[in-house]
C-alpha cells in the first residue's frame, strides 16, 4: 500500500487477501452506485407514479449506450495504467492518465451535444408510448446536460482503480449518493417538480463525485500526481489507450445499443411492462455487484502483474476471482428469486407492474452465475490484453443472437416471457464459449512462453 496515495500494489502480498481487500471497496462502491441509480426510480415511481416511472426506465438504455462506449474506454486506459504501474514506469504512468482525462473531457462535450439534440428522434425510434414520451425526453435532456460529469467520474474511478485504490472512489460515491437521494426528495417528494427534477438531481450527484475525485489525484504526492496544465492528449499515448479500449469501448456501445433494440420490443407492450422491467432492471443492478466488481479487481489485478512479470500470481488471482464472484451472484439471484414481489414492489406498487418486474426476476435471477462466468474471464482476458476476445464473443452471442432470438420468436409468440428469456439463454451460452475458450486456447501458455 501506497500510504501517500492510497494504491495498492497488487504484484505483492498474499493473493487471495489483496484480491478481496481490492473488491471490497469496489463492491461498495457499485452497491452506492446502484442506491442512487435506483433513488430516482423508487421516488418518482412513488411520489409521481407508474407512468414516471415507466418514462425513467425507457430512458436508461439510451443513456448507457451513449456512456457506455466510453466506459469501455476508460477500461482499456486502466488496463494501460496497470501496467506501466506494475512496472514501475513513472513517466508513461503520467503521460497515460493524463491523456486519459483530456480524451475523457472531449467524449463528455460531444456527449452533451448529441444527447440535447437528437433525444425525439431516437426515443421515437425506440417506439417510446406517447403517454411517456414527453417525461422522457424531459428527463433525457436534463441528463444530457450535466454527462459530462458522469464521463469523468467513470474515467477517474477508472484511473484510480488501475493504481489499486479502490477506497477512495468508494468514500466519494457515498458523498454523492447522499446528495441524490437528498435533492430527489427535496426537489420530487417534497416541491414535486417531476422527472425533469430527478434527472438534475442525478447529474448533481455526479458532478460531486467527479470533482472529488479529480481533487484527489491533484492533492496526491505521488509522481503521478495530476496537474491541470498538463491534461492534453498526447497521441502515441492516445493511440496505445485505443488499442487496448476500443474493444471494450466497442463491446459495451454495441450491447447497449441491442439492449435499446430490447426496451424496443418491450415499448410494444403496455406501460406497465415498461415500468416493470424497469423496476427490475435496478433490482438487478444490485446482483451485478460481485460480478463488476470481481470484473474490475481481475483486470486490474491481472494488468498490474503482468507488467511486473509475475505471471504464476496471474493464474491463481484468475482461478480465486472467477469462483468467488460465480457464487456470490448465485446467492443473490436465489434471494432476488425468492424476495421480488417485495422488491419490485418498493418502486411501484401497482399489481400490474409488480406482476411484470416479478415474472421477469423469476425467469433471469437464477441464471446470474453464468453472467458471472462470462464477466469474470472477460475481465481476465482484458487485463492480458486479449481485450477483443470477449468482445466477438459478447457481440456475436449478446448481441446478434439475443436480438435475432427476440426480433424472430416476437413475430410467432408476442408475449414478454419472449423477451425474459433471452438473458437466461445468451448468458449460458456466452458462459459455455468462455469455458472452451479458456480450456482450448493458449492464453495461459503464452504467459509461460513471456516468462521464459
């Protein structure tokens, strides 16, 4: 541990500990992450009402596509980050993470612009309910303005987590997450000013995470520290950073952009299907904490050592990481398939929308381990640098396929139980094709051939 900055230098100590000790914080901090995603669902569901609601929800897809990409991003310059940590290389460390910000600061601005405009055009393309379309589009343009910030945050979380500090990103999601809820009360429960209000509430929050953790890396002793005069793009950095993001950057847009073409399909049901789903969604993003987490600890873990060259901690760090968080989802998909009535019903409690949310956590909550199986060797995989293995197999099963199951199989059977099932199915096959992959290929002998 890097007691002036906060790191942890993963390419020591015992594995299994620094490995936990490592995703703690991360668990945590996607746990704040998913509290304050859902504070706006859970309060204009119960302060506005279904249709609110079921407005937020159609919007989220959209806004993890247009973040997604560079979130993605920002998980290759982690990976580069990692390494040049591992190994001890000062001046590319610097050079890399401040390059990072300066690209992150471009993607934001366009972000803005594309978002504030085309909003009608692609929420209509979505075939969004014309009850909800004028709650979404307030709400998405609201949004748009302040993702910016949500840009930078991803991005400095992400060079944060590269160093081994997981901690500090932690303490300031909490911050924020206090901030949301607070100003969604205030401003939605209390004044009652709708989703246009929770929409800037959730960009303020953001705006507080960001800036704090930019203080962080600008007050830090260490070599690496930030300064603003030196936040420029620098390209043969630039170009190394795509190289290893623009597969997960690609990954992440594409199956964001099927998982629109997927709300697409739910639109086409009632507003309470919507709605539903939705509520799910966010009970869902609760599950997905072992599973991001682990993700994130093996990528980093795997990237800060082999740039150390201390491939045999590779492998163990791989083996512990996978079966902990397969059997952590499992636990909470069990609880999640047991307790969803009450859990769905905390951000609507009409029957109708209750019934939906539950119907679809009874179909998908059982199967998290084998989404957990599929994250976990993909965070493995990007950390070696094999960041475009996971990606063909993510787009061709979670992508095409999903799509193609639910586009064919709506035409015969136009029932949501269509749409429920083709998670349960794309994850199970994406995890059989990651298991061959890691059984047939040579990911693990290439190590060998690197140390010798």
């Amino acid at each position: 541990m890097n007691g002036t900055a906060g790191a942890m230098d993963l390419t020591k100590g015992p594995i299994r500990k620094n490995l936990i000790l490592f995703a703690i914080p991360l668990m945590l901090s996607n746990l704040f992450q998913q509290l304050y995603n859902a504070a706006d669902s859970v309060i204009v569901g119960n302060f506005v009402g279904a249709a609110a609601l079921a407005a937020v929800s159609s919007s989220t897809p959209l806004i993890n596509m247009m973040v997604g990409f560079f979130n993605g991003m920002a998980i290759g310059a982690g990976v580069v980050i990692a390494r040049y940590f591992g190994a001890g290389d000062m001046k590319n460390l610097r050079t890399a993470i401040h390059t990072d910000i300066a690209f992150g600061i471009i993607c934001g601005i366009v972000l803005i612009v594309v978002g504030t405009v085309f909003t009608p055009i692609i929420l209509e393309w979505m075939q969004t309910p014309e009850d909800i379309m004028p709650e979404s589009v307030e709400y998405f343009r609201i949004y748009s303005l302040g993702i910016l910030f949500s840009v930078l945050y991803n991005i400095m979380m992400g060079i944060m987590n590269a160093i081994g500090d997981s901690r500090h990103p932690l303490y300031y999601l909490i911050i924020s997450s206090i901030v949301n809820i607070f100003l969604d009360l205030f401003l939605v429960g209390v004044i009652g000013l709708g989703v246009g209000a929770a929409a800037f509430a959730t960009i303020m929050s953001q705006a507080v995470s960001s800036l704090l953790c930019l203080r962080r890396l600008m007050k830090s002793n260490a070599p690496y520290r930030v300064r603003l005069r030196e936040i420029r793009i620098n390209p043969i950095m630039l170009r190394h950073i795509i190289a290893f993001g623009l597969p997960s950057g690609v990954q992440s847009s594409v199956i964001n952009f099927a998982n629109i073409i997927v709300q697409t399909n739910i639109n086409t049901f009632a507003s309470a299907a919507v709605a539903g789903s939705g509520s799910y969604s966010k009970i869902e993003g609760f599950a997905f904490l072992p599973i991001t987490s682990f993700s994130l600890s093996l990528t980093t873990f795997v990237g800060q050592n082999l740039g150390a060259r201390e491939y045999d901690r590779v492998r163990e760090g791989a083996r512990f990481g996978i079966i902990c968080s397969v059997i952590l989802a499992e636990c909470i998909g069990l609880l999640i398939f047991l307790l969803s009535p009450v859990l769905v019903s905390l951000f609507n409690a009409t029957p109708e929308v209750v019934a939906f949310g539950v119907r679809q956590a009874r179909i998908e909550a059982l199967f998290y381990c084998c989404l957990a199986l599929s994250h976990c060797i993909a965070g493995v995989l990007r950390g070696t640098g094999k960041a475009t293995v996971p990606m063909f197999i993510m787009l061709g099963v979670w992508c095409i396929f999903r799509v193609s199951y639910i586009s064919i199989v709506l035409l015969f059977v136009h029932r949501i139980e269509v749409v429920y099932s083709a998670y349960p199915i794309t994850w199970t096959i994406s995890a059989v094709i990651f298991i061959i992959y890691l059984m047939k290929a040579d990911w693990l002998h290439a190590l060998d051939r690197h140390r010798s």
